[in-house]
C-alpha cells in the first residue's frame, strides 16, 4: 500500500513538473513566434561577435503554421520582409534543410520574391548553398538576445548524463513522498479517554467538579432536613411540655 502511494506521489509531481514546463514552453513560442526560440552556437564563424556555446534568443516570423499566409503575426514578430542588411538571422541551410546556421545579412539579391545573402563575420567569403540564396523559406527568426557561454549547460543534457539527471530528479521525488508518509505516520494518536491528555485532564476535572457540586448540595439538603427536624423535635417537646403544665394545673385546681 505504502510503495503503491509513494508511486502515485511520485507521478502526480512528474505530472505537474511536465504540465509547468509545457505551458512555459508554449508561452514562450507565442512570446517569440518560432517553434523554437532558442539555439546553441555550435561553430566559430561569428567570432567575435558570437562565441561557441553562446545561446541565442529568436526572434520569429509567425506561429501556427508552415504557411506564412496562415500563420499567426504578433505586432513584435520580425518577418522576413523586414530583414535589411546588417542583421543577424538564424536559417535553415538553403541546399539541403538539415543544418541550422546564424551568420549575417550582407546583401540582397532579390526584392520579388526577397532573397539575401549573407556571410559568417569569420568567414572570408560567402558559401554557395549555404549564405545564400536565402529566402523565406528558409528563414526562422532575427537574433533578439545573447545569452553567453549558457550553452554549456547542453552538454550535461547529452547522453548518459541527461539519465543520471532524470534519475536523479525522480529519487529526490521519491524520497520527498516517502518523507511525508514517514512525517504522517509519525504524527502524535491523541486518546480522548487518555488521563495524560491535558483536555481529557480538564473535562475530568470538570466532571469532578459537577460531582462535588452534586455531592455537596445533597449535604446542604441533608443538613437542612436535620434542621427541620430539629426544630420539628424541640416544637413537638415544647407542646408535650405546655401539656403536662397545663395538665397539671388542672389537677391542682380540681384539688382545690
């Protein structure tokens, strides 16, 4: 029974941790417009500007749909159409798709449809296939904010080190649970028949007291019974004693 609640304990918790993370999530796609609004610098090619293992913040085009016509624009999204030489993006590798790049905007080759170049600040020229032709289909979003060197902390999410950390996370979740079944079995079973209780000690007393009460009005009874019958008994001797007076005088007078 025990192990049985500590597992449900243990879900519950998992259940609001994923709940929390996944509405931050969610928040922060809206807030950015990007389906993911963070990436990682993985190479040298915008040094100094950009450092390797430097996280990057994105600033999007539109959220909810592949197609630009359908998705959802925010008044602080940044679309393709405002992109202008000197800034910063992240895109899709125009080639092949399959490799994330941030380098800057050099130039525009194309206003109808807009296609740009750009060129890694340490790059001595632009690469075909991968700065350019970039349109907006390749796009993802402006660079907003940098966050130095915080990329570290990817490389302990990276396997097996990720498992140790989930392993982790789910011991300390567990032994959080058993924590609190060990406090409540712990908790202090007040008898309310107990003599040590301090209330079982007053409503004794108090039982004391209305027994004593009790007691001492049937002596207060009693004792004005006894005087009752006291000044019953004196009365009743009083009466025998004017009888026999007055008896006596009868005689006496019947004498004479």
């Amino acid at each position: 029974m025990t192990k049985r609640s500590i597992s449900k304990g243990v879900i519950k918790d998992i259940i609001i941790v994923g709940i929390g993370v996944l509405a931050i999530w969610i928040g922060l796609q809206v807030a950015f417009g990007t389906q993911n609004p963070f990436y990682v610098v993985a190479s040298g090619s915008m040094i100094p500007v950009l450092q390797v293992y430097d996280v990057l913040i994105v600033q999007g085009d539109c959220l909810g749909s592949t197609d630009s016509k359908n998705c959802i624009r925010l008044d602080w999204y940044t679309p393709f159409e405002d992109i202008k030489v000197g800034d910063v993006i992240v895109f899709n590798r125009p080639s092949d798709h399959n490799r994330v790049i941030v380098h800057r905007v050099v130039s525009i080759l194309d206003d109808d449809p807009k296609t740009i170049r750009t060129k890694g600040d340490a790059n001595p020229a632009s690469i075909p296939g991968t700065d350019f032709p970039i349109t907006e289909e390749e796009y993802i979003g402006k660079v907003a904010y940098t966050l130095p060197q915080v990329g570290y902390v990817t490389q302990l999410l990276k396997p097996p080190i990720n498992y140790v950390i989930i392993a982790i996370v789910i011991g300390v979740m567990i032994i959080k649970q058993m924590s609190k079944r060990k406090k409540e079995k712990e908790l202090p079973f007040s008898d309310p028949l107990d003599s040590d209780s301090p209330d079982t000690i007053e409503e004794l007393s108090d039982v004391d007291k209305v027994e004593k009460d009790s007691e001492y009005s049937e002596y207060i009874e009693k004792s004005e019974n006894t005087e009752e019958e006291k000044v019953k008994s004196v009365e009743e001797n009083k009466t025998d004693e004017e009888s026999k007076t007055d008896k006596k005088t009868s005689e006496k007078d019947k004498k004479e």
